[in-house]
C-alpha cells in the first residue's frame, strides 16, 4: 500500500514523499526493505534527512485503568544531504534491520490485532514533515511458530494478542513494551487454569519464551503473577519434539500455579530456566527476579488450523477478517492523532 503526502510544511508546491515497504511479512530481526520516492516541487529544496520511524500501537495500565499510545521502537536515518530538483523525481532505496523484539502480527497469513507502522520523516531546510503511516506486517520466526504450533497441537486455541508497556524482570528485554499472546487450554486443562500467556523475546542466538498463567483471573496481586522462562535456541526449530518441550512447560507451570493457590511453596526449577514476574508501571529493568525456557511433536489440528479458523469464526478470539479490517483502519487514525497531539 502506498501513502502520499504533500509536505504541509512547504505548503502548496512543495515536495511530495511516498514510502513503499517491500510487499508481504517481514520477519523480527530480519530485513525491512522498499523505497521512498520523492517527487520535487515549485522550487529547488535541499532535504537534509530521510528518516524512518516504527511504531506500534500499546497498551500502558495505570492505576485508573488502561489506556493506549504509540511508542517508537525503532528508527533509521536512510538518506539526505542532497537538493532536490524542482520537478525531479527521485527514489531513495533502503534496507533496514528489524528490533529481533519486533511483535508478530500475523500467523498462518492471519492478522492477530497487533498494529505497527513505519513513518517517514522528511526533514527539508529546517523543517520536518512526518507523512503518513505504512502498515508493518511481521511473520513469526521458525521457533515462534513451532512453539505456537505445539501449543495448537496440544489443544490450546487463540483468544487475543496484545502489546504491554512495561518490562519482564530478569529477562534480556531490549524494547520498552512486549507482547502476549492470550490461549484458552482444552478441557482437560480448564479446571486447572483459564488461560496461559506465550510472550517471545528474540535475541540473534535464540529466544525466551515466557508462559504466564491466568494474569487477569484476580487469583494474584499485581506483578507477582506466576511465570515461567524458557531459553530456546533458533536452530532447535527444526530438531526438537516441541509437543513434548511444550507440554512439560504447561504442566510444570500448571503445578506451579496450583501449589500458590493451595499456599504451597513453589519455584522449582531445571537448568533452562527459573520464574519471573513482569512490571506494566515502567519500562522494563534488566535486574529482578529469575526467569525459565528450554526447546514437540505433532498431534492435533495446530495453531495454524486454530488461527485459520477464526478467521470463518469457528474458533474462539478475536482473529480474522474483522481484525483485519479494524486494524488496516485503526493504523491510520491511532497514528494520526498521536501526530496532532505531535504538533
């Protein structure tokens, strides 16, 4: 999709900016690519810098409740230091590396409601135009997906995905804000707890997989939720039975979450991991309390099937076709009111 802003900073006559992303899902920690394409104006204009912006929609709790904002996590100088030509037209490539936090927004071709954007700044003779907003589409990695995949498999389905400001203590976290992605377990794991959390936190060797049990049930005081931190590595995408890595995960959290409950103590571990327990007041802090991770097989339906059949509402969750519609109208209007709040 292509978006076109006269420089209302130049006024009438002044030049144009186009940015276009490379078509279809970039990947966290891969390559962001396209071009801008500038067509000059009445008069010669000298820009001093092109410069990209991400952004993404997310959610910040307070203590009168929650509210929603744009956060910038990323940005790029991609050109400048010439004059453009009245009249000329001139295309200025880039390509960009992607945070390896970047949130997924999409699974198996399906949108989960995450909004991100790429902004482009025009700075030109001292003055700065932002124009407008390209959706930003990323696709999960090969451990992301294997590891949602098991899940899948296992009989839990997709309820919601969202961004939180704040931090989860004792991991490696880099951006200020992360993402979770809300499952409902089968039924024979509904009387135990009503929904488990996936939140990804990508680094070049690998990730942490943060599983979270029943944060909104009202079971426990804020910020002392039960959590569990596993380390995987990107090359075990391919050579783990993540079946049976994900099912040991849910039943040690699930024991984890049913001995707090019954007052026991808790906080067994293995050599991948420990338990952790996330801020959503601040930005995230790399010290605090130990986190827990390690790397299935193939039973069920899968993710895939889950997500896939939100989309013909079939499954529980907000993913599909109405997300998608909502998110490719809300991109434009949440960032352009952040812009007049800008201004």
């Amino acid at each position: 999709m292509v978006f076109k802003r006269l420089l209302g900073s130049m006024g009438v006559g002044g030049p144009a900016v186009d940015t276009v992303l490379v078509p279809g899902a970039a990947l966290p920690g891969g390559t962001l690519s396209g071009e801008v394409r500038l067509s000059g104006g009445r008069a010669d204009f000298d820009i001093e810098h092109i410069t990209l912006e991400l952004l993404a929609r997310v959610e910040a709790e307070h203590e009168d409740g929650e509210r929603d904002g744009s956060v910038v996590f990323g940005r790029f100088s991609v050109g400048g230091g010439f004059r453009l030509a009245e009249g000329e037209q001139r295309t200025v490539p880039f390509a960009v590396t992607l945070p390896w936090e970047t949130p997924v927004t999409e699974l198996y071709g399906q949108p989960l409601g995450i909004v991100l954007g790429v902004r482009t700044e025009l700075a030109v003779a001292g003055a700065r135009d932002k124009g407008d907003l390209d959706p930003l589409t990323i696709g999960p990695l090969p451990v992301q997906e294997a590891v949602l995949e098991a899940f899948g498999q296992l009989g839990f389905g997709f309820k919601s995905a969202d961004l939180e400001f704040g931090g989860i203590h004792g991991s490696g976290q880099q951006l200020p804000f992360y993402q979770e992605i809300e499952l409902t377990p089968p039924p024979h794991h509904s009387h135990q707890v009503n929904e488990i959390e996936v939140t990804f936190l990508a680094d070049p060797a690998g990730m942490e997989v943060v599983l979270e049990a029943d944060k909104r049930g009202g079971l426990f005081s804020g910020g002392h939720d039960v959590l569990s931190r596993h380390r995987v590595s990107h090359t075990d995408a391919a050579h783990s039975d993540w079946n049976t890595v994900v099912s040991s995960w849910i039943s040690r959290l699930i024991e984890t979450h049913t001995a707090r409950l019954s007052g026991q103590t808790y906080g067994h571990s293995d050599v991948h991991g420990s338990y952790v327990h996330k801020d959503e007041h601040s930005h995230h802090s790399h010290h605090g309390d130990e986190g827990h991770h390690t790397g299935g097989r193939r039973s069920g339906p899968g993710m895939g099937t889950v997500v896939a059949a939100g989309a013909a509402g079939l499954a529980v969750g907000v993913v599909g076709g109405m997300v998608a519609a909502e998110a490719v109208d809300e991109i434009g209007d949440f960032f352009e009111g952040d812009e007049d709040e800008e201004a």
